[in-house]
C-alpha cells in the first residue's frame, strides 16, 4: 500500500514538472505568444492550489480511496486531452485538468494515518510527503530527452501511460478504508476559497507580465484579500459564542 501510494505521489509530481523542460519552445509548440504559452503552466498551479484542501475534504465526506481514485482518472483524462491535440487550448484544458490529481498527496498522507500503526505511518507519511521533490527531480530530465528525440506530445501520452499504471496498482493495493461521514460539503465556502487562491496566484505569477502596479494586479490583489477575508469571517460567525464574565460581556470566535 505505502508503494502504491508512493508510486502515485511520483507520478503526479512528474506531471506538475512535465512542461518545465520546454517552456522555451511552448510559444512555437503551440503558435501563441509567451505570455499567452505560460498558462500551460500557471492552470495547473491554480487547479492544484484550489483541490489539495478541497480534495481532501472530499476524502472525508465520500471516502478517501475513491477521490483517491479519481483523481488519478483526472490526471489520465488531462494527459490524453493535451497529448491528442497539442494546440494552445487543449494544452491549456489538459493541464488544467492535469492540475486537479494534486489532490493525491494529502489523500494518501491521510489514508496512511488511517490504516497504519503509527510507526509505520510517520515512515510512510515522511515517504509520501518526499514525493513531490522525486517527481520533480526524475521528471525533468526524462521529459528534456523526451521532448528531444520524440516530440512534446509524447511527454502527455508518458504521462497518461503513467496515470493508467499508478491507477491499476492503487485500486489494487490501497484499502478501502473508513466510510465518508454524513456532513454537508461546503459549496459557498469552496467557491470563496478557490476564488481567494486563483485571485492571489494571477497576481503573483502574471504580475511582472502585466506590470506589479497595473490595474489588473492591483484588483485582483485587492479582491483576493477582501474574498480570503470574507471567507475567513463567514467560517468564524456561525459558531461565535457569547458569555458573561461578571458584568463584562464577551464576544469570542471559537
């Protein structure tokens, strides 16, 4: 099971480092300018910053190896969409596609909690989290010498031949696990989340394209804090209790 999820972690990381190798060709690959290619990767770091919470809420409420599952599902559908048409949008849907099997590292931390003893697990949970630097550090260069004797497309078809196996051995090894529980998912709360997040990361990752004082930076900045800070609130109010102390009343956020 620690391989299986081991083996998941990898693959996802090699995904999120797949087209750092040709970020110099991206414009040419996909006939598009520079700032218009450098969304191939900016959507999956948005799509992942909005599902690594999320997903693992998900796990909580319907059962963690079956978003477990599908989030390796994802990454295959994402790898076949940018491998079968490589054009500016499809990379760019592929991608963004790509970005939402994120949600595998803190699935399999959490199922590790759940089904191991707790020496086992803090191994397991130390290898799972070491993930992301193997990822990226065999990705790289196999995805360079990939790109230079095969072509780009077949970095997506690498990557969905990848998903496919880590989803075979994961459905075979990983347990079920413990049942989701009964609460409610958070719509309005998830929607103000990923709001917040995708508001910040434009800002920061397409600020030195569009100018750090430009209108556009400066609002989305401006509606990521007012968005993160509502959110943040909205969470506190419906359980803020209130007591007396004395003759002192109290309002505390608990």
């Amino acid at each position: 099971m620690i391989f299986a999820l081991a083996a998941s972690g990898v693959v996802v990381a090699f995904m999120q480092t797949l087209v750092v190798p040709i970020v110099a060709v991206l414009p040419d690959l996909l006939d598009a300018a520079p700032s218009d290619a450098s969304w191939a990767i900016t959507v999956t770091l948005l799509t992942s910053a909005v599902v690594t919470p999320v997903g693992g809420r998900l796990g909580d409420l319907y059962g963690k190896r079956p978003v477990f599952l599908a989030s390796l599902a994802l990454l295959v559908v994402g790898s076949v969409i940018a491998a079968a048409g490589i054009t500016l949008q499809t990379v760019i849907i592929g991608r963004g596609i790509q970005g939402f099997a994120m949600a595998v590292i803190p699935l399999g931390i959490s199922i590790m909690r759940d089904v191991l003893p707790p020496r086992r697990a803090s191994n397991g949970i130390a290898l799972m989290s070491t993930t992301l630097g193997m990822g990226g550090a065999i990705g790289m260069p196999v995805a360079a010498v990939v790109a230079q004797q095969a072509s780009p497309a077949m970095l997506f078809w690498i990557a969905a031949v990848l998903g496919v196996l880590a989803f075979g051995v994961a459905w075979r090894l990983v347990p079920t696990g413990a049942r989701g529980s009964a609460a409610r998912f958070d719509v309005p709360g998830t929607v103000g989340l990923a709001v917040g997040l995708v508001c910040l990361l434009l800002a920061i990752t397409k600020g030195s394209t569009w100018g750090w004082a430009s209108p556009t930076t400066l609002g989305l900045f401006t509606a990521s804090a007012v968005v993160l800070t509502g959110w943040t609130c909205s969470s506190c109010v419906p359980v803020t209790r209130w007591w007396t102390s004395g003759r002192r009343r109290v309002a505390r956020c608990c």
